[in-house]
C-alpha cells in the first residue's frame, strides 16, 4: 500500500513564495504591500451585482455545460472589444479565441499540452512565480532571461539560443511587467517574433496589465504581438479579467494559431468539462452594455491616486525610485531585501515582497528591490507605509 508521504512526494508541487509573503502579512496584520489584486473600491459592486443577474437571466442556457471553448456570445464580445484596441487582428475569428479559467490557468493548459520532462523554456528574469512554479511543476528546464526598462534582454535570448541550443517557448510579461514594471518596445517585440520565426519556438504572452496605463502611452499597435504573430501562429495570448474587472471572476481568454486553440479547449473539456456559467454570463452582460471602457477609467484613476500617494510618501522619507507608467507595482531598490522585507513585516506591520521571490533557485537569482503593491491600501494607508519603510532602513543603516 502506498503511504501518502510516497504518494505527495510523487509529483513535484512547488509553492509560490509570493503566497507565502501574503501569508506572512496576514499572520502579522500588517498593511499589505504585496498582492496586485484591486480593491473593492475600485469595483461597482451594485453595477457587477445586477450584470451577474440580468446575464443568468437573459442567458440562461449558460447555467447548463457549455462549450469547451466558452460562451460563444462572450467569445464574439471578448474579440470585438480586443480588436477594437487593436490587440486582436480585425481579421481574427471566433476559431483563434477561447475562454479560460483565468490567464494562470490558460497557461497551465499550454504547458500541459506543450512540455515533455526537460524541454527548455525561456522566460522573464524576475518574474512572476506561479509562472515558474508551473513550469517546474510541468517538468520544464528553467531558463530565466533577465529584463531591463525595455523588457526581456533579447541579446541574452539569442547568446544562449545560438551557443545552448533552441528552447520549446518563451514566456513575457508584455506590458507594466510583474514584478519589475517594465514594458517591451515595439522594437524587441518585433525581434522577439524574428527570433521565434529563425528558432521555431512558440512565445506565450501574457498581458493582463496592459490595459492599466496610467501615463500616456503611443502604442503603434501594428508593431507591436500578438499582430506580428497572428500569420506564423508562433504567439499564443493570454488576457484576464481580473486586473481590470475583478479577480473573483476567474475568467480570462486565450488567442492563437486556431489547431492550437482547438487542441487546447479539448484539454480544457477533459479537465474541466465547462467554465462557470455565472462568471460567464456577468462578463458578457457587462461587455454587451458598454461598461469596461468606464471601469477601465475607474481602475486607473484608482491607481494613479495610490500611486500618488505611495510615491510622494517614499520621496518623502528621501528615498529614491522608479516610478512605474501603469500596472499595480513600485519597486523600491533595496539590497539585501528579503531580510528588510522580513524586518519590515515583524516589526512595522508593513508586507512587502522582496525580489528574491520572483527568482527561481538559480544561479544569479538576485535581491535588490522591494515589490511595493499599491493596488489594496488606502492612500493615508500607503503614506503611512512609507514612513515605516523608511524609518526600517534608517534603523538598518545605524546598526
């Protein structure tokens, strides 16, 4: 008989130290810098309650087992919007597009049906880590490729492309990258795609924070993935509600080459036979009545004010830093951050995230910036944190 300690140990499960960071503020109750999900206040709770009632009774057939792809209504609503900000090709059909249980989940499927044991993939250094606990759950050789201003070191792709061989995929953050802010130009962006077309690997994109530019950005869309991708079928793009609308709708979307989507939402059937039906029917009710272009301002001016706050509050304590243009994060350069960030939550009831935690256990991995969120915290919540953060690192300095 097989105990279960044999049977746990079995499999690889790999848990997120940004879970663990969460936690950690939780047991502490300190004021929690460290999850990017928006605050109810940036939602209209009453607006989202009656989209979810009207959209169960106006589409009541979603309350049955549906498509393995998702409601095709919000299918076709989901694309339009896309295409409408020039994300999605004019030219792309419901065939490209499929509903996921979020963006997390959608690459989960892409690497279920992708990865056999040691297959290489190439992805952002630091980055997200549910991104690489994946992987690593999925049996995949890490190759972490660091990131500047101006996204993923593409010279460093290349050199190890050239000198170590091809990998299977490449994984980016697009836009306000997590954790470090940054965003590809256009320019990478097309190089990325020169790359995938000479070594024939597929890039998987993921960008649930594009839509949170909080400075002005001239996007020149027809230079910019997954349109120069959408011909080679080399760009698979993963969006999500949950930035943007709310993080309790576990919903997202997946575009690419229309073989792969197909194989994907016959994965997606087998594991989960349908999507929610409520979440469903709420997003295409709040699409199909004009309401994401008022939200999407609601969430950025929600932002622009705590960033606001979080940045005069860290000036003020002379602390310098880069501002972010958009998504939910401010990195605070701090070296050795992982004892400041345990410091920090101990002894001032601040969570914070350092940058250690987004790094695999790979040579190299680093530790130079705290990862401040200022997407859940009031303003006076924020000001109050970066006085606390600042007097931690002049108690550090002195001793």
């Amino acid at each position: 008989m097989i105990h279960p300690e044999e049977l746990a140990n079995s499999f690889p499960i790999h848990s997120s130290p940004l879970v663990e960071y969460i936690r950690l503020g939780l047991e502490n109750r300190a004021l929690p810098l460290t999850s990017g999900q928006p605050s109810l206040d940036a939602m209209d709770v009453d607006l989202i309650s009656r989209c979810s009632a009207r959209g169960i009774a106006e589409n009541p057939r979603a309350l049955l087992y549906g498509s393995n792809r998702g409601l095709g209504a919000l299918r076709q609503q989901v694309l339009a919007w896309q295409a409408s900000l020039g994300i999605a090709p004019r030219e792309a059909t419901e065939a490209h597009i499929m509903m996921t249980l979020g963006s997390q989940y959608g690459f989960h499927l892409l690497c279920q049906a992708m990865l056999q044991g040691g297959d290489p993939v190439a992805f952002d250094a630091p980055c997200y880590p549910d991104t690489w606990c994946t992987l690593l759950r999925h049996r995949a050789r890490l190759v972490p490729i660091p990131v500047d201003q101006d996204g993923m070191d593409l010279d460093r792709l290349e050199e190890h492309l050239r000198t170590k061989g091809p990998v299977k995929m490449v994984y980016t953050i697009l836009n306000h990258q997590n954790p470090s802010g940054c965003s590809m130009s256009p320019q990478r962006q097309a190089r990325l795609m020169d790359l995938a077309d000479r070594y024939r690997f597929l890039v998987a994109v993921d960008d649930p924070y594009r839509l949170l530019d909080l400075d002005p950005v001239d996007r020149n869309c027809r230079a910019e993935i997954p349109q120069l991708g959408f011909e080679t079928g080399l760009v698979v793009y993963l969006g999500s509600f949950s930035k943007i609308l709310s993080p309790g709708i576990r919903l997202g979307w997946l575009m690419g080459h229309p073989s792969l989507v197909e194989g994907l939402a016959k994965l997606q059937e087998m594991t989960m036979i349908s999507l929610p039906a409520a979440d469903s029917a709420l997003a295409l009710q709040f699409l199909k009545e004009g309401h994401m272009g008022p939200q999407l301002e609601r969430v950025r001016s929600f932002l622009r004010v705590r960033r606001q706050a979080l940045a005069e509050g860290l000036s003020s304590q002379g602390l310098t830093f880069h501002s972010p243009k958009g998504g939910c994060f401010l990195n605070l350069p701090v070296e050795g951050a992982s004892e400041v960030a345990l410091r920090l939550v101990k002894d001032k009831k601040v969570a914070t995230v350092p940058e250690r935690a987004f790094w695999p256990n790979v040579e190299g991995a680093r530790d130079s910036f705290l990862r401040l969120s200022y997407s859940w915290c009031s303003p006076e919540e924020l000001t109050e944190a970066a006085e606390r953060i600042g007097e931690t690192l002049r108690e550090m300095d002195r001793a």
